[in-house]
C-alpha cells in the first residue's frame, strides 16, 4: 500500500496538475459560451451595443469632414484615422465571442492602428505647415525627453528631414505586418511554439513602436506652435492612446494568469478570463476614444485659416478701393470746369 502512495499519479499534489489548464488549449466557442451561461450572453450583447454605438460615431465624424471644405488628402486622412475606432471594437467583440481568433483580431487591431499612425503624420504635416514652409524641429520630446544630456541638433522641417522623419513613421506598419505575419504562422503550425517563441521578436516590437511615437511626437509638438488652433497634438494624443491600450494594456492585463488572480473552470482557462477582461475594456475604451475623436475632427481646420488669410486681403482691397476713388476726383473736376467754360 505503501508503496502504491508513491507513485506521482496518487500522490496529494496530483489534485493541482489540472491537464484542463493548459494555457496553450483554447476551448470551442460553444462550450466557451455555455460555459460563461447568462454572463456572457448579457456581455456579448452590451459589447455589441458599444460597437454599434461606436461605429454610428465614426459614421457621423466621417460625414461631418467630408462637408468641410479642405483637400482630399486632409479628408482620407481623416477618414482612416475616425475609422480605428470601430475596426479596433469589432474586433475585441469578435474575439470576445469567439476565443479562438485572439490572436488574428489583435493582428488587424494592429495593422489598422499603424496605418492610423501614418495618416496622422500626414495630416499633422499637411495641416502644420500651412502657414510657414521651414519651421522649427522640436527634437527633444518624448521618448527621448527624458534624455537631458542629450545633444540634440537644431533641424528645419525642409523636405531632407521631413523625408527622415517620414521612413520613422512608416517603418512601424511595414515592421509591424511582418512581426504579426510571423505570429500568425507560427500559431497555424503550433501554439505553444508561438508561445514559447514570441518573446524573440518583442524587442523588436518595442523598438519600432518607440520610433513611431518619437516621429510622430516631433511633427506634433513642432507644428503645434505654427498652427496652434489646429489641434494638433490632440489629435495625436487620441490615437496614440490605442496603441497605449492595445499594447501596453494588453501586456500587463496578459501576465495577470501567472499571479493566480484569474480562475481555472474548465474549459475556460485563466489565459481565457484575461483575454475576456482585455476585450471587454476595449469596448469601453474605444467607444470613449471614438467620442472624443470625433469631438476633435468636427471642427473646420480651414474656417480659421481663412480668417487669418482673407482679412489682410480685405484691407489691401480697401486701400485699392480708396485710392482710386481719390485718383478719379481730380479728373472730375477738371471735367467740370471744361463743361462750365
């Protein structure tokens, strides 16, 4: 008797090997749902009130720019950046009901954010330098502000520097697309070798997205001080507040299984508590993000261009005006006095 104690199968600690916990498992959706019972029925359906709520927000921006008089450009620029928000809460809806898509619902939640960060460049860059052609480079800004003894040279945003500053940017979807392609890949062959192999390819990761902010910081804290009733880093802020959510929340919220916070009730697994708490925030998040996104658009960029173009055009015409009328009274005059001799 003894010695059939011994054997590690009948062995007290043989109650916490739960083989129904294993993180690299992702249970079918039916089973999924039926398990989370009323719960999640309620939930899905109030995530999918948030997304509709969100997508009527985009839909209302969108149409309120496209009335604006300003570029083509500034308009499809717009219309991608507005656009994030309801690609980003769908998505956390899908992956929500459906578990098993996790990981491609964060892929193109990615891919639409770094197109966002691109266009935003574009927009800051196209609105900025309306007024002035060469401005100033701000260089010191964040991540690299808390670089005091930094050197930082003094630049022009002249089409040298500007071209620099774009391959920052765009370096971010074309990195990103590659990194989540191979994610993609490497979980179709096997999940636990993305798993196991993923964490290679996170410096990488955060090195692209810290170049990202920093060109995109620049071109808005430089240009905010030319044209500051553009808005301009604010309308960097609201999109550069999806990457904070998508990633860095992401991450901790990710790590949370390893602490034991979440619970294991087969078949959910504490991996899948945390992925249901991640895309329930994002619901909420997007939906206020998507508020004050299109908050920030509404307002005609060109309305207050053109007061500050148009009036220095109104006083030359005046003065035109004026003076011609003071050239022809002589000339009346002297008709007169023809006419009366």
């Amino acid at each position: 008797m003894d010695e059939y104690l011994s054997v590690p199968e009948d062995s007290p600690t043989y109650d916490f090997w739960n083989l129904s916990c294993d993180q690299n498992i992702i249970s079918p959706s039916s089973e999924y749902l039926e398990r989370l019972g009323a719960f999640g029925t309620v939930f899905i359906s109030i995530g999918s009130i948030l997304t509709m709520a969100t997508i009527s927000l985009a839909s209302h921006a969108s149409y309120r720019v496209f009335l604006q008089v300003e570029t083509w450009a500034y308009k499809k620029n717009c219309f991608v950046i507005l656009w994030l928000y309801p690609i980003a809460s769908f998505c956390s809806l899908l992956a929500l009901s459906l578990p098993r898509t996790q990981l491609l619902t964060e892929a193109v939640t990615q891919m639409t954010l770094t197109i966002s960060f691109y266009r935003v460049y574009l927009l800051i860059t196209e609105v900025g330098l309306r007024k002035v052609s060469d401005p100033a480079m701000v260089l010191k800004v964040g991540p690299c502000c808390c670089w005091p003894c930094l050197p930082f040279p003094s630049l022009q945003f002249n089409d040298a520097n500007l071209s620099w500053l774009r391959i920052i940017v765009l370096q971010f979807p074309i990195v990103q697309g590659m990194i989540y392609i191979i994610f993609l890949i490497m979980h179709l062959e096997d999940p636990v070798v993305y798993t196991s192999y993923n964490v290679f390819f996170q410096p990488l990761c955060v090195a692209s997205i810290l170049m990202a902010l920093y060109g995109i910081n620049i071109a808005a804290i430089s240009l905010k001080q030319v044209n500051p009733e553009g808005k301009l880093q604010l309308k960097a802020l609201v999109t550069q507040l999806v990457l904070f959510f998508s990633k860095l929340q992401a991450t901790v919220i990710k790590f949370l299984p390893a602490t034991g916070l979440f619970p294991c009730n087969p078949p959910i697994t504490p991996q899948m508590y945390a992925n249901f708490t991640y895309n329930a925030l994002m619901l909420i998040e997007m939906l206020l993000l998507g508020y004050v996104a299109a908050f920030v658009y509404r307002e005609d960029v060109s309305a207050t261009k053109s007061t500050t173009v148009d009036e220095p055009t109104l006083q030359t015409i005046t003065t035109i005006n004026l003076g011609s009328q003071i050239n022809k009274r002589p000339i009346n005059v002297n008709q007169n006095c023809n006419q009366r001799a």
